[in-house]
C-alpha cells in the first residue's frame, strides 16, 4: 500500500516541481461492542485508512490529506493545496533514518479482531457478572470494549524509507450510574480475569449515597484531594503542557524558566514516546524526527521545552520528536498543522501506597474526573471546574460519591504542581499516559 502511494505522490510532485513532502499514511482494522445495560451493539471498521501530507514548494508550506488514493484523487488535492502555501522557517523535512521499524501484535488480539462472537461474549460476560455481584447497588452499566491493530507510515522525499509502525491494541470500560468506571487499555490480551472483574471491581466499592460539600461542612474551605491519574492527566495537557510547548516559549505566553523549581520535589515527569507498554509510543513523531525521551521536570526542577522542526530551527534548539498533528477546537486531525505537542506522559511512582494515602485524609476527595477543563484559563493555568465521578473521603475512607453537579472544585494547576505532598507507588496505564495518584489541596468553592 505504502509503496504504490509513495510512486503516485513521487509523480505528482515532479508534475507540480514540489520542493520535498512529508506524509503520514495509516490504516487499521477495529471491532468494538458498546454496552448499555444487558445491549450489546457492534462497530466494526475494515481497512480505514488516511493520509496527510506537508509539501514544501519554494519556501513556503502546504497542507493536505486524503482517504482517496487513486493517482487523479491526489491530484487533485495536492494541486488544490497548492493554492495555500504560507511562509515557513523549514528548508526541508526531515530525513528519516533507516531502520525505524516497531512491529508488535499480540496474536490472542489478532484471533480475537476476526471473531466478533467471542469478543462480545466476553463483554457479555463481565456486563452480566456485574449486575450479578452489585445487584441492588446501582441501576444503570455503560461501557464497552474492543480490539485493534493499526499500522503507520512516515516518510519524506528525502528519506531512505518510511518509519513503520504496527501494533494491536485492547481496551475495555465500566461506569456504573455515570458515579464511578474502570477501564483497562493494554497492547496485549489482559487476563479473562481482569476484564470479567472489572464491572465488579466498581460494583463492590460503589457506596450507596451521594455527598454534597455542605454535608461535610467544607464548602468555600481548602480540603485534601487525592488526583486520580485521569484528572491529573487532563489538567496537565490542558494547562500544563501550554507552558511547555515551545510554540507559547516563543511567543512569550509560556510561564517556565529552564532550571527553575516549578513543581514539587517529588515529581519527575517525562514525555517518553518510546515506553513499550504506552500505544501512543511510535518510532518517529508525525515529521520523522526520532522519538525519545525527554525529561520534563527532574524532582521538581523544570528542564525542557518540547519542540517541533520548526520551533526548534526558530529557538536554535534540536527537536525534541513531539511534531504532531495536534487539532485544536474544531480542526480535523489530518489537516491539523504539525505543533508540539505531548505524546506519552509519563511519571516517576512515589513510595506510599494510595490506600494509605486515602487513610491520612479526615475530610477530602479523590476526583476522578473535572467537567470542561477546556473552559479554563490556559494563560495563568486557574480553574474552577465541576467534580465528576469522584469520592468523598472521611476518616480515611471512601464514604460516598460526590453528588454530582455540587462539588466544584477551584485551583491554579501551575501552583498545584509546587503543592503535590504525595506520589503513590501504583501507576495506571492509560494507553497515552503512565501516572500515579498524587495528593494535594484544593479549593471548594
């Protein structure tokens, strides 16, 4: 596929006298079950596949993509493309290193992917063992589960060949009542066990009441609050990372300083596009620089911008491979344009473990999730935003869930991070993310 494509573009560009290009061709297969109580309803993709491509025409830069790939479909793209060429800082694109190669499929999912019965059984499975074991403790199970292997292709003009990547991935989830899910994402089979138990794993903890911040008497008060990885990772790539980006360094929006001390000591972050268990770990980033690991933050002290091609040529920096095709608001992803961006983020665990973390809390919250992060200030990095599946902490216990639509929680994430008091020892995979729970304090407001 990739070798036809590459000849057609390769004629096309001679046709238009293109400079260089650069593509990014994927395609995969998927089969998933969405589950709505006892329902169980297939989605099934076969060869979706999508390219997008950067052309470089005498010194300026174009967009296009297409999932049309015969020779006049392209054609016809890439001449309209052609119409909106901009300035750009690049000469050429990168060139690709030979060799860049990252094949893994686990042969349990490649089985599982052309049998959807024993897939969905599965899932039928766990739906029904759920309502089994938390029977009377709640009304209502979503979720779903599913198998995919993708493949991809990066490349430029330039190149002695594409870096490939191929790998298969699981997924599977459960939220019982919209108050509390599990998921589990990994790129190989998990155990029967893991994925028959996880609608009970939330079962037996759900409590059986809802509580309000003025039931525990802490409305407008700075409480103790668990971050669960999941809320962690939206406040940091909302309002951290925007600090980050070399785009924001450049145009003087960022708020770090190399070597300054901006989080707590007991954090060490990193962005590590190369971690074998991450699915979001690939050869290259989206432009054929090489992936790696890049240190972030070094027990609290901040040590690195992350760059694209072309901010690292503005900033005289190397690229730190994190070019990626990263939309924002309403953009298409394919025709994104490539911006530095976070890739796999990735934290050091800590030493406590978090029941005993949950165990030093008299009042608190461990939140899980925060409504329209989106809506919050990227500049200054404040928020105030609304608690979603998440437990109210007493006494060293999960007592309840936070009644929904009454636990709106207030902070600054850039302050937050210089206030993390714990790390716990347990990390959760989230497919683009390998974080632990952290402990710090927030304002209910």
């Amino acid at each position: 596929m990739f070798d036809d494509i590459k000849r057609t573009i390769d004629k096309i560009a001679a046709k238009y006298k293109i400079d260089d290009y650069e593509l990014l061709l994927t395609t995969g297969n998927n089969t998933s079950f969405n589950i709505e109580q006892h329902d169980l309803t297939l989605s099934s993709e076969v060869e979706v596949s999508s390219l997008a491509m950067r052309l470089i025409k005498n010194g300026k830069l174009t967009y296009a993509s297409s999932t049309v790939f015969d020779e006049a479909a392209l054609d016809r793209i890439i001449q309209a493309s052609l119409t909106n060429l901009q300035p750009t800082d690049l000469v050429r694109f990168a060139v690709i290193p030979a060799g860049l190669k990252q094949d893994f499929v686990d042969k349990k999912l490649a089985d599982l992917l052309s049998k959807p019965k024993e897939l969905r059984d599965l899932l039928a499975s766990m739906a029904a063992e759920t309502f089994k074991v938390g029977k009377g403790k709640f009304e209502r199970l979503n979720g779903g589960g599913g198998v995919s292997i993708g493949e991809s292709w990066v490349y430029t003009a330039g190149s002695p060949e594409p870096a490939y990547s191929r790998q298969s991935a699981f997924s599977v989830s459960a939220s019982l009542d919209s108050r509390d899910f599990e998921y589990i994402v990994s790129k190989k089979m998990p155990r029967d066990s893991a994925i028959l138990g996880l609608g009970v794993k939330v079962a037996k903890r759900l409590p059986a009441k809802n509580l309000k911040p003025s039931d525990l008497g802490v409305k407008g008060k700075s409480i103790d609050v668990i971050l669960h990885p999941n809320c962690f990772s939206g406040l940091f790539n909302q309002l951290i990372a925007e600090h980050i980006y070399a785009t924001n360094k450049l145009s003087g929006l960022s708020r770090f300083k190399l070597d300054e001390k901006l989080a707590s000591p007991k954090l060490t972050i990193y962005d590590d596009a190369t971690h074998p268990e991450l699915l979001s770990s690939a050869p290259t980033d989206n432009e054929g620089v090489v992936s790696q690991k890049v240190e972030l933050f070094k027990k609290g002290v901040f040590k690195s911008f992350l760059y694209d091609a072309e901010t690292a040529l503005v900033d005289r920096h190397n690229p730190t491979g994190n070019g990626m095709r990263r939309p924002v608001l309403a953009e298409d992803t394919n025709e994104a344009p490539i911006r530095p961006s976070l890739r796999s983020l990735l934290m050091e665990p800590g030493k406590i473990k978090l029941k005993d973390m949950i165990k030093g809390i008299k009042k608190g919250v461990l939140l899980k999730f925060l409504l329209g992060l989106h809506t919050a200030d990227k500049v200054s990095g404040s928020f105030a935003n609304t608690a979603l599946m998440s437990y109210v902490i007493e006494n060293g216990k999960l007592v309840a869930t936070a009644e929904p639509g009454t636990w709106a929680m207030q902070g600054n994430a850039l302050q937050m991070l210089k206030n993390i008091s714990a790390v716990s020892s347990e990390r959760l995979n989230m497919g683009s993310a390998l974080l632990p729970w952290l402990k710090t304090r927030l304002q209910v407001s």
